[in-house]
DNA sequence: TAAAAAAGAATGAACGTTCATTTTCTGTAA
DNA sequence: TTACAGAAAATGAACGTTCATTCTTTTTTA
C-alpha cells in the first residue's frame, strides 16, 4: 500500500503542476523539466507515469473533465423537474468554476487550442450526457427551445467559461448576485417563454 | 510604390501563413521556419517584418481584430434603435465568424491562452466600445437587463465563438434557421421581459 | 537480495534568431 | 534611354540554446 500510496500522490502532483504551468505559459511553452521541477520529482520519473508529453496533458485533460462533471451532476438526479434539475446543474458548474478555477482555465485553454487529441476530445465530450439527457427531456416537455445541443451549450454553460476566465483575469467580481443574474440569462436563452 | 506593394504583400502573407499555421498546431508548435514556408520566403525575412515571434503573433491578432470589429460595426450607426442596434451588429458578427472561420478561430485561442501580451490583449479589447455604448444606452432605455458589460458580453456574444469551433470541428451546422435561433436566445438572456 | 522505482546526466533533434552574402531596387549622370 | 552606384531587401546557412526523451547508475521496496 506505501508504494502503491507513494505513486499515486507523485502522479497527482504531477498532473497538479501540469496544470498551473499549462495555464501560466501554455502547454508547449511548459517543458518537462519544470513540471517534473515542480512536482519535486526527476524528468525521467515522468515517464514512468506517461508514455510521453501528448500523452501527460491527454490524461491530465480526462482527470479535470472528469471531475468537472462528477462535480456538475453530485446533487442532481433524474426524478427531478427539468426546471430544477438544470438549475440544480448550473450552480453546481458554476460552482466548480469559481471555486476550481484552475481547472476551468485549464479545460478552457483545452477546448480552444489544438492541445488535446482528438480522441481525449470525444471522450471528454461523452461525460455530459446527463446534461444532454435533462434538454431533450425539456424539449419534450415543451419547456425548452427546440434547438441542438450545441446551442443549448453555447447559451447556458459555454458563458460560464468566458466569465470565470475574466474574473480570473482581474476584470470582474462574480459574487452571489452576478451569478443569480447569470443563471437568469442563461435560463432565458433556452427556456420556452410562457 | 512597387517595392512598397511588394512589402505588403509579403507583409499579409506572414500574417495568414501565423493564423493557418496556429490554428492548426497551435503557436509553440509552429516553427518560424514553416510560417516562412508557407508565405514563400526566407526565415531572416520575418525579421524584417517583425521583431520576433511574439511580434508577429501580437500584430497578426491586432490585425484580426481590427477587421473582425471593423465588420462589425460597418452597417450599424448611433441614431438606431437599441434592439436594432445590437440586432445588426449582432448578425454582422455572426456573418463574420461564418465567413471567416479561420479568423474566428484564431481569436479564440489567443482568448483562451497566454499566447498573446497583456498589452495587445487590452488593446483589443478597446476595439468593441460601440457595442458597450449600445449596450448602456439599452440599460439606461430599460430595454436591456442592467448586467456588468462582461456578463452581457459572455451571454450575447461569445456563444458565436463556441458554435464557429463546433462547426469548424464538423459537429455542427449553422445554417439561417439555427442562426436566427441563436439569435433569439442571444436576445432572450440579455432584454427585459415585458 | 532481487526487482522496482527514481535519479541525474547525456543525447540528438529542433528551434528562434543572427550573420555574411547576394539580389533587387532607385535615383542620377551621361 | 542606358549604365551604374549605393541602399534596401532578401536569402540560406550557421549558431547557440532549449527541449523531450533515453541511458546508466543509485536508491528504495518487499
């Protein structure tokens, strides 16, 4: 268990300090030896975690994504109103990027750059079914516009990125009253008007 | 005047070859020895143009988003109404980042990055001041919910930026119909109910 | 004590930039 | 118009550095 233990808190570090040196200078801009520098551990080490770079910054996308949406869909479960049950997503997602922040400049960074195979693109994509799940539901229902999910995304999650990122830039404070407004908008851009 | 032509002509050259190349490889992964392969030239004649390689790519973004709010901005005047106002200036927008796909997607990954200098980076963001002016006119109109310019910004306009990638990655089409959705729901989350 | 994990130094390739040289341009004098 | 000199523009090769990765050796584990 000591080694096995041992191991699995190198791999975190190492994935910790991808990710603050990804955001910081960019991924290719980030050489090996200052992630293995910073996660206290030799270069060479590295390589007994990851096959190579590409393959490091592909795992290291998966591990956020995946607790990006483990986060997003905790309290919310499918015998819920469509209204809520998205409510109930929103603010958990908006949570997690306020709160983690680091992580959301790292996917942001991560869904606007050639950085990631494509294959980790798609299978970071598969992890929001249960958001997909909850629209074609409201559709049905008549509660929200019939539209794709690509549009639904752009108008009710995607500008929660732009705002986390100007507030991790200096430009702007999201307190609880912002945010309430933010959900307000993005509610509005989908929801069929009564 | 032909030795000047020719000096732009090189000049615009390197400035396509860096957003191709960059789009595609993203910035540290583009070698100055391809750029000047691809513009037809040799690498000591981007020094000429440029002082180094965060020059040129500083300049290829100002240069891009120059043209990207010059169009616009081109059919939209002050004395319009509010709602037309952001509705032409809107859909110029959307026409540009449809047409010119490869200058979209290069602004979003020089958004979502650290590839770009502070410096440039604020300059360019000076360059949508008559959309903010629209936008406070509308407020202080009572025709537009009273939000913060980036929480306006993120549920109005970025959402274009999101479904330009997704269309450019083959998983969407934006055709007249979704757009005119698009627009709806960008309209939706920023009016006020009446 | 043997195997696994980790380390640091070494390697070779690739890159941004510069240098020495050649080519092209421009204005002037015949 | 032609010839040409000086300046400007452009070039390909070369330089020094940096980087991802590997190799050999040492340390840790069981």
């Amino acid at each position: 268990m000591a080694a096995l233990q041992k191991s699995i808190d190198k791999r975190n570090a190492l994935i910790n300090a991808t990710i603050e040196l990804v955001n910081n200078d960019g991924f290719h801009a980030t050489p090996m030896s200052k992630i293995a520098k910073m996660a206290c551990v030799s270069p060479a080490t590295i390589y007994l975690y990851f096959e190579n770079k590409q393959d490091l910054v592909n795992k290291t996308y998966l591990e956020v994504k995946s607790s990006y949406t483990a986060y997003a869909f905790a309290t919310y479960d499918e015998t819920m109103s469509v209204k809520e049950g998205f409510e109930v997503i929103w603010k958990r997602i908006a949570e997690f990027k306020l709160k983690e922040d680091a992580y959301a400049m790292f996917l942001a960074q991560c869904d606007n750059t050639p950085m990631i195979d494509e294959e980790s693109r798609q299978e970071g994509i598969r992890h929001l079914q249960p958001l997909l799940d909850v629209w074609k539901r409201g559709i049905k229902e008549g509660v929200i516009k019939p539209m794709s999910d690509y549009m639904l995304y752009a108008y009710a999650i995607n500008p929660l990125s732009f705002l986390t990122i100007a507030q991790n830039r200096g430009a702007l404070v999201l307190d609880d009253k912002q945010l309430e407004q933010a959900f307000e908008a993005a509610w509005s851009s989908i929801k069929v008007c009564e």
